[in-house]
C-alpha cells in the first residue's frame, strides 16, 4: 500500500486527542489534519501510515492486537501495552475511513 488516505484516531492516557484524516503518498505521510477543527497543527506524533503503525505493534512492548475487518487492505484497530506491569501507558489506534487512492503520476522529463 502505497497511496491511500484514512481517519486515525488515539486513545489513551496522552495528549493530543481528537480524529486525524490522513493522506499516505508512496508510503509517506502526505497530509494530516483534525477532522472539524481546521487549522490546527497536527503533531508528527499523529503523522502515522499505516505501516507505521504496524511497526509499533511490532517494536519491544509486551502486548500487541492488531484487528483487520475481513477483506480490508488495513486493520482497523491496534493496541499496545508497552509494560503490562505498569498502568496507563496503553495506545490504541482506531483505523476507519480507508481507501486506496490512485498513483500520482511521475512527472514525464524532457
């Protein structure tokens, strides 16, 4: 997945809070921004693909979920733990809204 866009919403115990609508273009983040509050700055810590988000699930924490809805290219839900012995430090990211966008195309050069 190369091209796409998405709603990515964080639950837990951290700031900033609120639905971000995402733009990935050749697996970059492209464009963010919150969903009903224009003109405010999205934090790069909110500037997630989804492959990004994978890679999380993946690092060093103790508990991972990744949940796909049948026939979907991305999940729609990821959780962590980080320390399952410590309180709080849970993430969850809510995955809705995806869909595959076209390629931009290459610039022809002369």
């Amino acid at each position: 997945m190369e091209d796409y866009r998405y709603t990515l919403r964080q639950s837990c115990f951290c700031a900033p809070s609120g639905r971000v609508r995402l733009e990935v273009r050749e697996g970059d983040v492209a464009s963010a921004g919150y969903v009903g509050r224009a003109g405010d700055r999205v934090p790069d810590s909110l500037c997630l693909s989804v492959n990004d988000l994978l890679a999380r699930a993946d690092d060093d924490v103790d508990r991972a979920t990744v949940t796909w809805a049948a026939g979907s290219p991305a999940p729609s839900r990821i959780s962590i733990d980080h320390d399952t012995n410590m309180s709080d430090d849970e993430v969850r990211w809510s995955i809705s809204g995806f869909r595959v966008l076209d390629p931009v195309p290459s610039p022809i050069l002369d």
